[in-house]
C-alpha cells in the first residue's frame, strides 16, 4: 500500500512536470495564432496577394525538388552499399553520413564562392575546353531555386540513407532469393520487392529533410530564393510587423503539419511480425569496370555535399589565418559565446527531456489517462516548429516576462531578451524531442525488476531514479547532449531573431559575413561549426556499423 501511495506521488510529481513543459512547447503556437487573428485584415490581404503566392510557389517547389534528390540519392546509395560489396564499400558506407556535419547554410556559403564565374570550378572548367572568357562559357547561376534545390538535396539526403539502409539491412534474405528464382532481375527485386517494403523508413527520412529544409533560412536567403521562412524573417526585421509575420508563420505551420500528416501516411501500414531471426540480405560481389562505377557513383554525394565545401574551407581558413596570423578577438567571442549558449540549452534540455522521458515512465505504469500521454506528445512537437516560426511565437511572451520581471524588481533593462536567457529557452524548445526521445528508448532497455527491487529495500523514487536508473543512463544521456550541443551551434533562424544587441555566434558570424561577401572571415567560423558537427555523425556512423556488424 505505501508503494502504491509513492507511486501516485510519484504520478502526480511527473505529471506536473509534463504539463508544464508541454504548456512551454505550445504557448509559441498559441501566441502566433492570437497574434494572426488580432493583426490588421489589411495585413493580410496585403501578405495574399504580394507575399504569400511567390513566396508559398517557391516553398512547394523547393520541398518538392528537394524530396525528390534525397529519395532518390538516400534509397539509391543506401540499396548500392547494402546489395552490393566492391572495394571502398565499407568506408562509403559511414562516408554517406558525412554531409550531415555541415549546415545547409555553410555549403551554400561554400558554393558561392566555388561556382563564381570567376571562381576555381568554372575557370578550370573553361581551362579545359578551350574558352578565355566567363562571356563564353559559365554554368548557370547558382542563386536560384535550382541552385537552392541542389545545395540542400545534397546536403539533407543522408535522413533518407539513414532510415532506409536500416530497413534494407533488417529486410530477410528469403524474400530477395524468392524473387531471384522467379526470374527477376536485380533491378526487379529492388524496384518490386525492397523498395515497397522500404516506403514507410523513406517516408520518415523525407519528413526530417523536408522539415529541415522548412527551417532553413541561410541558404535560401544566400541563394536569392524568397520561401515563407525568409519572408517571416523580412517581415520582422525590416518592417518590425509581428502581426504580418505570425500570419505568415501559421502558413508556414499548415505546411509543417502536411508533412507530418505525410509522415504519419508512410507508415500507417507497418507491422513487425516475423517471430524468428532473419537471415540478412548477402550483398553481391562486383569486380572491374563495375565495382569501380559502383564506387564513383556512391562517392559523388560525398564530394559534393562534404569533401568540396569542407576543403574549400580548409583552404580559406589557412590562407585567412597567414594572412592575419591570429584569430580575431570578435570571432573569439563569437565562439566563446556559442559553447556558453549551446552548454547553457544542452543542460536545461537534456534535464526537461529527462523529467518527460520519467514522467512518460511513471505515467506508464500508474495510469492509462489521456492527460499525461498528451502532455508527453505535445512536449516533444518542438522539432516539428521551425526556428523562426518558433522565435516570432516566443517574441510576444517573453517582452511581457521582461515588463513583468522590470516591475518586479525595479529594473528598466530586459533581462530575458537582453541576455541569452531567451536563446537558450528556444533552443530547449526546439531540440527537447532528442533527449525525450532517447531517453525513452534507454528507460526502455531497464528492466522493471531492478527499480521494484530497489523500492522493496526502502529506497524512494527520487534516490532510484538517482542511483539505478541514471548510471544505466550514461550512454543515452551522453548521446542526447552530444546531439543537442551540436544542432545548438548549427542553428542559425531562432538566433538570428532572439539574440540580443551585439550578441555573436558562430553562425550569425558567418551569416553577417556571407551577407557582406567577404568569405574569408567567416571561412574560420564554418570550419568550427562543420569540425563540431562531426561528433554527432562519428556517432552515427559508429550505430550504423554496430547494425550492419549484427
């Protein structure tokens, strides 16, 4: 009966803890949509007829090109390294993951400068066909939207490789044989037989893309082209008209949750209900012209999304620095600002998501209500809110905490949006679904028996969860905040809106440079964001080998 009362207590404690932190994630969606209504007719009659028609024209477009290069680059390099064994196979297998370390913003950056009329890939180009001048050849500008299709499909396939090699990989070998004594040629099995069943793994690494591609602003606005986030970030900061720009971040919302709707289509039909340890797929052996093809051919969305930016950088960091002969004290702040912020969210997120990831846990056990299950699934929505929808929502909120704060303690400053305080709550915000999630998944591999054995020796649940359930933890508590930390850095819309005066990242570093063009200041900063996201995909990397080892 006693462990029946603390366990209620227990419950009651987890779900306070949910439906605060879930109230945190929506107030900005609620806020937007009180804002959208209250805002002049005008505003959007005006937003209807100017704004929203080439603004939502060029969103669709870019969705729909860019799902179609990372379906196509992510299912068709995911089935070459796992149907097939050449030489090189197992290196581009984790190499595939590698455009996943450099923000779309950065290789937009990059490109910029690499494909100039004038720049290293089009005078070589012009080298060897014969041509003196850019007036006789050049490729086509790359600030456009096919430009921008490019730059992102290339950067955001390896979402699609990730899912889809993990279904291929757990696909059963007897299915794939089966076909071959029909008579169906390779081709046939991958186009009949893999591919159907891999459609719900690529329907979920199409919604992360296109999700990503929602949320970028930097290589939409380098690039020349005016999606509905650039038009939010515009609205705000050139006309300072809040009521204009939530109603264009509640169309940008209707988009968002299209996708999810998309998501949740692809994998309304999957099951799980093999009972016995299937025989994995034997890739087949290419030798020659063939296994040479097969390495060229997986290897280009590597050079391209990775090897040519990430050496473009390298090259501008090291002829910046001789030049110089030392970092400048601007860009040390900026650094020194960004691990400060990114370390600052990380605890604050990694600690909410482990209260959701409990909560869930407890909720679990002691109740089937449909209270806390909300509360649980509405605290782990804000990766689906793009950073700048996200930042124009929490606008309104946290000036009014600022007044209310001012009075209080007789301070005229603002001291959420004068400081990081407001950059770290939006960050939280937005990753807390990577820490619930993985949290979840490591509570799920403990067993119950160890908690109830260490209740029945008088233990609380506070000193279990401290001292059984948090050692176990290590691994997903250390991978949550790894991942955490980097997309921090990475993000570049959210900071742009809410960090204060005189207030640099990297990423705005990088940012106001590109703006400015002089790509060789900001060459230093990429070259740190892009060495940092390089943890989280030596993780990934290392999780896609311990799958294919098994």
């Amino acid at each position: 009966m006693l462990l029946r009362m603390m366990d209620a207590g227990r419950g009651r404690f987890a779900l306070a803890g949910a439906i605060i932190i879930a109230a945190l994630v929506v107030l900005p969606v609620a806020v937007l949509a009180a804002h959208a209504w209250m805002a002049d007719v005008e505003h959007w009659a005006h937003l209807a007829q100017f704004v929203l028609p080439q603004a939502l024209r060029n969103t669709v477009l870019l969705l729909l090109g860019v799902g179609l290069v990372c379906a196509v680059l992510g299912t068709g390099s995911a089935w070459l390294v796992t149907a097939y064994d050449f030489p090189g196979r197992g290196v581009l297998a984790w190499a595939l993951l590698l455009p996943l370390a450099v923000p779309t913003y950065i290789v937009a950056f990059a490109y910029l400068d690499l494909l100039h009329p004038i720049g290293p890939i089009q005078t070589a180009l012009r080298t060897l066909l014969g041509y003196d001048s850019p007036r006789q050849f050049r490729l086509p500008d790359l600030r456009s939207l096919q430009g921008a299709i490019f730059v992102l499909g290339f950067v955001l396939y390896p979402y699609v490789y990730l899912t889809t090699r993990a279904m291929f990989l757990t696909q059963s070998a007897s299915l794939l044989e089966a076909a071959r004594t029909l008579g169906a040629s390779r081709l046939q099995v991958f186009r009949e037989v893999a591919l159907p069943l891999a459609r719900p793994a690529i329907a979920v690494g199409m919604s992360l893309a296109l999700l990503e591609t929602l949320n970028d602003i930097g290589a939409s606005e380098f690039l020349g082209v005016q999606t509905l986030t650039v038009s939010i970030y515009t609205t705000w900061t050139t006309r300072s008209d809040l009521g204009a720009a939530a109603q264009i971040a509640l169309s940008m919302l209707a988009l968002v949750l299209a996708l999810i709707l998309l998501e949740r289509h692809g994998r309304r039909r999957q099951r799980f209900a093999n009972t016995q340890r299937m025989r994995p797929m034997q890739p087949h052996r290419l030798h020659g012209l063939p296994a040479a093809g097969a390495l060229v051919l997986g290897g280009l969305p590597v050079v391209l999304g990775f090897v040519l930016p990430t050496a473009y950088l390298i090259n501008e960091s090291v002829k910046r620095l001789n030049l110089v002969g030392s970092i400048s004290s601007a860009l040390l702040q900026a650094l020194g600002n960004t691990v400060l912020v990114a370390v600052s969210a990380t605890v604050l997120t990694v600690a909410c998501g482990l209260m959701l990831a409990w909560a869930g846990r407890s909720l679990r056990e002691s109740t089937r209500r449909l209270l806390p299950r909300a509360c649980v699934r509405m605290a782990s929505l804000g990766y689906a809110v793009p950073g700048t929808v996200l930042a124009i929502g929490l606008l309104p909120p946290l000036l009014w905490a600022d007044r209310v704060l001012g009075q209080v303690l007789q301070y005229s400053g603002l001291l959420l949006m004068g400081s990081s305080a407001a950059l770290v709550l939006a960050y939280a915000i937005r990753f807390l679904a990577i820490p619930a999630g993985g949290i979840e998944a490591g509570l799920l591999r403990i067993p119950p028996s160890l908690e109830q054995a260490s209740r029945l020796l008088g233990e609380s649940s506070g000193r279990t969860l401290w001292r059984v359930h948090l050692p176990l933890l290590k691994p997903a508590l250390a991978a949550s905040a790894l991942l955490v930390f980097v997309d921090t850095m990475k993000e570049l819309p959210a900071t742009l809106l809410l960090r204060p005066l005189n207030f640099e990242t990297l990423a705005t570093w990088l940012y106001a440079e590109a703006a400015r063009g002089t790509y060789e200041e900001g060459a230093v900063a990429a070259l740190a964001i892009v060495l940092t996201g390089l943890l989280p995909v030596i993780l990934l990397a290392r999780t896609q080998a311990s799958r294919g080892h098994h």
